[in-house]
C-alpha cells in the first residue's frame, strides 16, 4: 500500500464545497473535544494553546504571537458550551464560525502585559474563571487545562479547583482525522507541493539557502497558508549533522541539499515532507547514492510496515536496522502524528525505547510522518526524507505525490 496515495481513497468524500466541508470538520472536532471531556468525567477545558484553540473552534488569531502571549483563552465545556476570552478588539474573528459563543475581555497576567500588577491581575483572572466555571458546572470540580503558568496553577486549586492535564486529552482528540479533514490537510499538502516545485526551479549553484528557503514560505503566504515552524533546510556539509537550520551559505555544485517543510498552510493544517536534492546538473557521487537509497528504503520499507492495530512497540521492533555507522546520528523518532502541527504519538527507536519509548496503537484515521535522516557520524554529507501518510484499513496511503529521487536508487 506504500505506493497508493489519497487520490485512490478520497474521490468518494469529496464535499461539495469548502463552506461545507469547513461546518463538518467543525463539528466533528468539537464533538471529538467533548468526547474526551466525558471519558475523563471532565467538566471543561481551558484553553491556551492556539492550535488547540484552533481545533476545537476554529478561531484564530495571531497564533504565533499569541504562542508566546497567552492573551485569549477559551474554555470548552463538555455539553459544548463555549465562552471566549477575546484579544483587545478581536471579536471579529469568531465571525461566520457557526459557534453560539460568549465572549468576555481576556485578563493578560504575563509579566509584559502586567508589569508589577502580575499578581493582582492573576488573582482578577482566577476570580474570574471559578465564577465561570462554578456558574456552567455547579457541583463540578476537574477543570483541565492544556497550559497555564505557577500563579493560575495555584490560583485555581487554593479555590477548590482539581486541574487535569489538558494535553492529554487534546492530543488523543486530534489523533483520528475526518474525511473533511484530510480534504483540508490536502489543501495545505498542495500548497506545499507549490513551494517545493518552486524551490526546485529555483535550485542552482550561487543561490543561498536563505533565498532557496523563501520560495516556499512566498507559495505558503500566497496561498492562504500560515506560517512554518522551522527554517530546516541545509546543504553541503551541514547536511550532518541533520538539525542546521538554514544560512546565508552559498550552494556549490555537487552538494546535497535537504530540507523539512514544517509548514503550517491553509486552514491550519500541517505539510511535513522532507527531500533532499542535489545542486546542479551532476550526477550523484556513489556516497551520496548509498546515503539516498538507504534512506529511502527506510522512509518505504516502514511505511509497508505501518498497519492500523499494530501497537507503536511492535511497530519500533520491527522497523528497519539502521546499519551502525549511521546509528548515532539517527533521527529523533522513527514516525510521529501529524494534523495542525506535529501531534501525538511519537514513535521512539527501539534503541531509545528504554529512554523515550511509549505504547499505544495506530488506528485507521491517523495521519502520520514517517521519517528519516542517513548520515554517518564524523560523515561529511547526510540524507533527510519524510513521508506524510494516512493509514486506512489496508494499510498506509500517501497524501503527497512529491517525487522522491528514483533515478539515484
């Protein structure tokens, strides 16, 4: 199934048109946020985290910014009643969401927004909050919460508040995506497509990394897109290690030249692919063609690998040796989960499984990278390629249609 992509399994759900799609996928992800508060017997959550705010409702403002900055907050409960701390004039972006939303003005405590006042401000937040609360879940007292700074900790439970771990019913919430949301993730996913081919045109001896870089960050804008989480893409001998983050270097012929997109597009969604090319119209070296076929064998041999009901351990002991030259400098994690941003799980090597490993089981609807980095340690020269996939009941299928270099296998 490694070679199928999405255009074999969604042609049948294919909605009519984006404002429909749009009204499913929010529905669908509000009831797969309240469907967590009642497994956990969770009153509400609180919201922080602008993806997660994103997920639930939709709303999105200044999600960078406002990553940094918690000054708009939301809290969900678990009959679907949501109230809204809105940005300083803001109101406007819960416009045309379809949500029966009140919203309130935020109380910002950070330390640039407060000043000496943090905690009176902090204290006018927590008031504010466990009358809201008290008031939409009388008698409840397990409020989650995804992400909150030391003096709202404390704020909350003086007063009789039990605080649970929000993320950890946010990223099971996110794991299963929906028809709608793959045709969503399938925009982004073009869109990339578009930066990449244009990278590729643009692709030569005396460009920088920096100028090679832009081109996709110009289709992401152009597009509708949003913004992109790391400046991953390297050539020469900062291909190896992987994990150099783009320069004003010059591109020489002959060098390898690799990149992760990381890119957040269109309606939010994440496009996570990695490639590495080669500079100029050359041929690769015999090294350079012994890094990309290993590389790709186990970007491929794991994705025939990848089945829904497989647990993540046995997925890690069954992966593909890495030979041992290459070990040391193996990437993080074998696959991880994919959606608005890199999501849950995280698929440890089993040579990490000790330090970094944890069980579950992949489940037909999950979107998944499946990833790879070959450079020999002390090597001057690396190889980075991910794959972004959805697994269905036959297997694992592929959202993209990127080429990979074939000619070098």
């Amino acid at each position: 199934m490694a070679g199928h992509h999405l255009s074999d399994v969604s042609s049948a759900v294919e909605p009519d048109n984006k404002e429909a799609i749009l009204r499913d996928v929010r529905a669908y992800r509000l009831a797969r946020v309240q469907e967590q508060l009642v497994k956990h017997q969770c009153a509400a959550i609180l919201l922080y985290d602008p993806v997660n705010i994103r997920y639930a409702t939709d709303s999105s403002n200044m999600q960078v910014w406002s990553g940094r900055n918690p000054a708009r907050y939301v809290m969900v409960f678990a009959n679907g009643r949501i109230i809204a701390w809105e940005f300083h004039s803001s109101d406007h972006v819960w416009d045309g969401l379809g949500h029966d939303v009140e919203l309130r003005h935020p109380i910002s405590w950070t330390f640039f927004n407060a000043g000496p006042e943090v905690e009176r401000r902090a204290e006018a937040w927590g008031a504010e909050i466990v009358d809201v609360f008290r008031k939409h879940a009388p008698g409840e007292r397990l409020l989650a919460v995804d992400r909150l700074d030391p003096l709202g900790t404390a704020y909350l439970e003086k007063h009789g508040i039990t605080l649970l771990d929000g993320q950890a019913l946010m990223e099971p919430a996110r794991l299963i995506k929906s028809a709608g949301e793959l045709v969503l993730m399938g925009e982004s996913l073009r869109t990339a497509e578009k930066g990449i081919e244009r990278m590729r045109r643009e692709l030569r001896p005396g460009i920088t990394e920096n100028d090679l870089w832009a081109n996709l960050h110009y289709e992401n804008i152009r597009h509708g897109g949003e913004w992109i989480e790391t400046r991953l893409l390297a050539s020469g001998d900062r291909t190896n290690p992987w994990m150099h983050e783009c320069s004003s270097r010059v591109l020489q012929k002959g060098d390898l030249l690799a990149f992760d997109t990381d890119m957040v597009g269109p309606n939010g969604y994440c496009s996570d692919i990695s490639r590495t090319w080669l500079v100029g119209d050359g041929k690769p070296s015999d090294e350079q063609r012994k890094l990309y076929d290993l590389a790709y064998s186990q970007v491929h041999c794991n994705m025939d690998l990848l089945q829904p009901g497989m647990t993540f351990r046995e997925f890690s002991e069954k992966a593909w040796k890495i030979p041992d030259q290459y070990v040391k400098n193996r990437y993080c994690c074998l696959a991880h989960g994919i959606g608005m941003v890199d999501e849950y799980p995280s698929i440890a090597h089993q040579v990490d499984w000790e330090s970094a490993g944890y069980d579950g089981r992949f489940e037909v609807g999950m979107t998944v990278c499946v990833e790879s980095y070959i450079g020999a340690d002390g090597g001057t020269q690396g190889v980075k390629l991910e794959q972004q996939v959805v697994l269905t009941e036959h297997g694992c299928v592929s959202l993209t249609d990127c080429s990979f270099e074939t000619d070098w296998l």
